[in-house]
C-alpha cells in the first residue's frame, strides 16, 4: 500500500503544480502580499507553502505577468504584487484550457 500512495503523492505534486500559476494569478486583480495569499488558499482549501509560494511569486514578476511594488507604511515593509496586462492575457488563456480541459476530462473519467 505503501507503493500506491508514494505514486498517488507524486501525482498529485504534479497535478497541484500545474495549477499554482493558474490559482495565483487568478487572485491578483486587487495587490496582495505572500502571506495574505497564504492565507486565502487556505481558507479556499489549497493550502501553499512560503517555500513554494515565494519563489512562484517572484518568477511570476520576471517573466513579466506580476508587477509588484513595496510598501512601507506599516511596522514592516510589504512586497505587494498585482497582476500586470501581459499576466491577464495570459490568465485569460490558461483559464479557457482548464476549463476545456476539466470539460474533457469530464467526459474521459465517465461524468458526463
């Protein structure tokens, strides 16, 4: 039994990492910082790690789709990000293919 759930564990990483970027960019219309993230994938039921959600964020930021700016007005400095015109375009996309894909795999896995 212990086989099947150390393949099961493997393919869900697999699974939920191909939909970090998705469910991130997803919540960045209004600027939020990691740890307020944190908290609402939690409350959602997709619990994140510091440790995966940081480095997301900030990858997200290079490759242009996060803009983000710091601030520095409460009692420790705030990295916020919010999603830039090229990170909407691009979640445009990647919403209409989950949600494509999720109809197809509908009907594959016998929902329909």
């Amino acid at each position: 039994m212990t086989e099947a759930n150390d393949l099961i564990n493997a393919f869900r990483l697999e699974l939920r990492r191909g939909v970090l970027v998705l469910a991130v960019l997803s919540q960045m219309d209004t600027a939020r910082y990691g740890y307020n993230l944190i908290q609402r994938f939690a409350e959602q039921g997709l619990p994140i790690e510091e440790g995966t959600l940081y480095p997301l964020l900030r990858r997200l930021e290079k490759q242009g789709l996060l803009e983000s700016v710091w601030e520095v007005t409460e009692t420790r400095p705030r990295k916020y990000y919010r999603i830039s015109p090229l990170g909407r375009e691009v979640l445009n996309s990647l919403k209409a293919e989950w949600l494509e894909t999720v109809e197809i795999m509908r009907g594959i896995l016998g929902g329909e």
